[in-house]
C-alpha cells in the first residue's frame, strides 16, 4: 500500500538517499526529501529533528533516516518522544522493528550498506504490520519516558 515517507540524510548519504526517493517512487508511494539537496556538508542532527517533527505531525506515515554510520541521525530522530527510529543493516532487524517495536522511523548508514540491502531493508520495514498484543504494553511505555519500577 503506498505511503507518505519523508526521508533525510547528511552529506555522507546524499546519494543513498537520492536512489531511495527515486526507488520509493517508482513504488508508487509519496515521498518528502527533507534534504540536504547537495552534497555539501551538513550536521546531521538538524536533519534528524526535521524528520522527526514531520513524522510526528503526520506529515509522513513513516520516515526514513541516512548519514554515514546511521548512528548519529538515528539519535537525533530519537530524542523526539513521537519517534520510535530503529537502526537497521539487514532485513530481520527491518522486519522486527515494525513488528515488535512499532518503528516509524528506519536508520541505515550509507557507509555500512549497500543500496540493494538498503532497499531491502525499506521493503521489510514497509510491508510490516506492528503485531500489537503482548508487544503493545512495551511500546506504550518507550512513549511515556518515566521509569516503570512496578515492572522492573
């Protein structure tokens, strides 16, 4: 079914991410480049907090975030409380972080992966339903960062 994506990236994964929109495109799905437009060197973590606020205003179904390890922006996406962003370098992780986690941002490093694996790991992430259930409960409480004693 096809999505509203915003994807993001830092220099180090400008051409990752052109290939991406491009693919995601030709998929059938919308897609909004939040940058960098050039390859010129950019902070990641400005790239990040974008991505982060558009998925959480519902500008994007889902988000997509680049640069050269996936490390970095992943963080930065993370320290919004609406983002839920996994980083991934193979298809399972893609997979689970839907499933388990209910991940609506996936981090690749552009240096790490090539684009057939990145592209792969897109599809697993998009095709997966969050399975809801026991997982529910965990997820709810990665939203409401207090410490849940009652549990530990």
């Amino acid at each position: 079914m096809a999505e509203t994506i915003a994807i993001a990236s830092d220099h180090a994964a400008f051409d990752m991410k052109a290939a991406l929109v491009e693919w995601l495109r030709g998929e059938g799905h919308e897609v909004r480049d939040l940058g960098p437009a050039t390859t010129d060197s950019v902070d990641y973590p400005d790239y990040g907090y974008k991505l982060a606020e558009a998925v959480a205003a519902g500008e994007a179904t889902r988000g997509i975030a680049l640069c050269g390890s996936g490390i970095g922006i992943s963080i930065a996406v993370n320290r919004h409380p609406a983002a839920r962003c996994a980083l991934v370098s193979e298809v399972l992780s893609a997979r689970l972080c839907r499933e388990h986690n209910d991940a609506n941002v996936l981090a690749m490093g552009a240096r790490l992966i090539g684009i057939e694996q990145a592209k792969a790991c897109v599809a697993a992430f998009l095709s997966t339903d969050f399975a809801g259930d026991r997982h529910l409960r965990r997820v709810d409480k990665l939203s409401h960062p207090r410490f849940h004693k009652e549990h530990a």
